[in-house]
C-alpha cells in the first residue's frame, strides 16, 4: 500500500517520540512492503515561532492532502502562565481538530500483562481492562460561546450541542460496540445540563437501531470513580468533550504510565493518530521521554488501513520490549532505563 503521511512532531518531547515512531512504521513498510511517503509540517509553539501561528494554512494543506496524520504533542511552558498570551500552542490543536473534522477521539485504555504491577491500582482491580472512551472533539465547552462581562470580572465558556453532533459521535460509539463487548456507556451530567439531557435523549432514540447493544447512562462524576475502582465493568464508552479530555487522563493511570496510551481522532474523512500525553516540556531534548504511545498511536494508524498484521507486529514488539525491560525511565523503576531512541531502535530491528 502507498501511504502519503503528514507528520505534525511539534513542541517538547513530541519530535523525540515521532522520530522513533516513524523508525518502527518505516521497518513495518519494509517488511511487509508498504511504501511510506511522510511530510513534515510546523505546528504548535514551533509554529508560532516560524511563522507566527499554531497551525498556518500551509500545515493544513499538507493534512487535507495526506492519507493521515501523525502528531506528536504540543504545547510550551512560556504561554502557560501568560495570560496575556494572544497566541498559543493549543489554539493550533483545537483549530486542527476543527479544520479537519476530527469529531470523534478515540481513546482505548488497556492493561500490559508485564506492567500490571507498575500500575498505582490494586492488580485484582484492573486485570483485563480493555476498555475505550469515544471523546467528542469538536464541540462542547471547547468551542461554545465565551468571553468576558462586566467590565472583565465576568468570565464565561457555554457547553453547547446540536443533535446532530451527538448523534454522529453516537453512531459511532454504537457501531463500535458492535464489533466489540456490544456495551455502550453513555457519560453524561443529565441530572444538572441541558446539553447532557439531549445526549441522553438522543443516544435514547437511537437504541432500536442497535437491539444487540445494551447502553447503560451514568453520571460523569460517578464514573470517574468508577472508572478507576471497577475499569474491568466497562467497555465503549461515548461522552463529550470535556468529560472525555478528564475521565481520559484519569484512565491512562490504569495502565501505568501516561507514556503508553495511543489514541485516534476520526472525521467524515480526515485520520490523525497520536499519544494522549503531552509535550513534557521537562523532557524535551534529553531523549529519556517513552515513546510508546506515539507507536501505539502508529499501530492504530496501519489498523484503521486495513492492516491488522503489521498492526499487530508493532503491538507484539512492544510487548516483547515491555517484557524484557527496554523501556524508558518512566517504566525502569531502579532497573535500566533505556533512552528514547535506544527503545525505538530495539523496537526497529526486532521487528
Ligand atoms: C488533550 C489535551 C488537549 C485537550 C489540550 C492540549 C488542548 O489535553 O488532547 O487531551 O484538552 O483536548
Ligand atoms: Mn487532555
């Protein structure tokens, strides 16, 4: 197959970890004969310092022309406590988002038979998770009215949802069930928020659709206890943007380490692909960040082709990586850390 890939690396760690993901993606296309074309373009603060902007015109002719798009993370330190700051990094990610459509986030939580222990979770609890929260992404509270009143000492964002998009993000969440446990989890606030109250009317109407699949409703906030005391009882679950950007983080401890979990973000057409951590500022330039969700998040890219084995040769390699030890300082606790790019090479020639 012929693939013509954009590849956004962005701020911090996030050209560190591309790198290794495109090292791992190009083995993959040699050995089972793919042809990777990959396109580099500027975004985030590297953006802004170019050429003054997180995500210029010309990036995103570069995504609308490739088949995917592989991100890194971005974000930078110097605008998080400017307030002043007319321009930032992040603005370039929600503007992607927006631009290409990409609705539906796809977040999969799952466990690593050799990591159960590094997780801070009792092993019992967590043991087989295997679960994925569907984050609508371009709407909600992210994109909602807002601004300030009375003379600036009044500020206001609006959480607001058209049928429409909840039942796109729906469909989705249903037809995903469908090839899976066939549960679905609505997470929602319908007990205070209008908006929630449509969610759950709409994902409601759509249940004959799908008899097979049985939908539970459940509170966002008892979920988010849940989540972490019972993650074995759930499997897709659909909510909205923000719920999904917290309940996602506090999933990723499930499985150990922020550095491991990929995720998808999908569109009527436009695909991008990249770790649910972000630009570790800290990290950056010291080639100690894990670069595994970067890979994962390559994994899923080759999967939504159609690529289920060279998909699952990149799993399988980071298991056997994960169950030797080459990981990084996040997952080393005392033991070898590897650097970032000695994981990616491992990872490389034992493909
Ligand atoms: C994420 C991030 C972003 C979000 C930020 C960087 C805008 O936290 O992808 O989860 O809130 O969506
Ligand atoms: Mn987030």
């Amino acid at each position: 197959m012929k693939l013509n890939i954009a590849l956004l690396a962005g701020d911090g760690i996030g050209p560190e970890v591309i790198d290794q993901a495109v090292k791992v993606s190009d083995k993959i296309a040699e050995k089972f004969g793919h042809d990777i074309s990959w396109t580099p373009a500027l975004t985030g603060a590297a953006a802004i310092d170019a050429v003054g902007e997180p995500y210029p015109d010309s990036t995103h002719a570069v995504c609308e022309a490739a088949d995917a798009v592989l991100f890194g993370a971005i974000g930078h330190p110097r605008f998080d406590n400017d307030p002043s700051a007319k321009v930032r990094p992040e603005q370039g990610l929600l503007k992607m988002r927006q631009k290409l459509g990409l609705f539906a986030n796809v977040r999969p939580t799952f466990t690593f038979p050799s990591l159960i222990d590094k997780s801070p979770l009792k092993r019992e609890r967590i043991e087989g998770t295997d679960l994925i929260i569907l984050r609508e992404l371009t709407g909600g509270i992210y994109f909602g009215e807002r601004g300030r009143k009375d003379n600036n000492d009044t500020a206001f964002d609006t959480m607001t949802y058209t049928r429409g998009e909840v039942e796109r993000i729906a469909r989705k969440g249903f037809e995903l069930a469908m090839t899976r446990s066939k549960k679905l989890c609505c997470v929602d606030k319908a007990n205070v928020l209008e908006s929630s109250r449509l969610w759950r009317e709409t994902v409601q109407a759509m249940e004959k659709e799908y008899p097979e699949v049985t939908v539970s409703y459940e509170f966002v906030d008892a979920v988010a206890m849940r989540l972490v005391q019972w993650p074995n009882s759930y499997d897709v679950m659909i909510t909205m943007n923000l719920f999904g950007d917290i309940l996602t983080d506090e999933a990723s401890v499930i499985s150990g380490s922020m550095g491991l979990m990929p995720s998808a973000s999908v569109g009527e057409k436009a695909k991008l692909y990249e770790p649910i951590h972000g630009s570790y500022p800290q990290a950056a330039g010291k080639d100690i960040a894990n670069p595994l969700a970067t890979i994962l998040s390559a994994a899923m890219m080759f999967e939504d082709f159609g690529l289920t084995e060279e998909a699952k040769s990149i799993r399988d390699v980071v298991n056997k990586s994960l169950a030797e030890g080459v990981v990084t300082e996040d997952l080393a606790e005392g033991a070898k850390a590897y650097k970032t790019s000695e994981v990616g090479d491992w990872l490389a020639s034992n493909i």
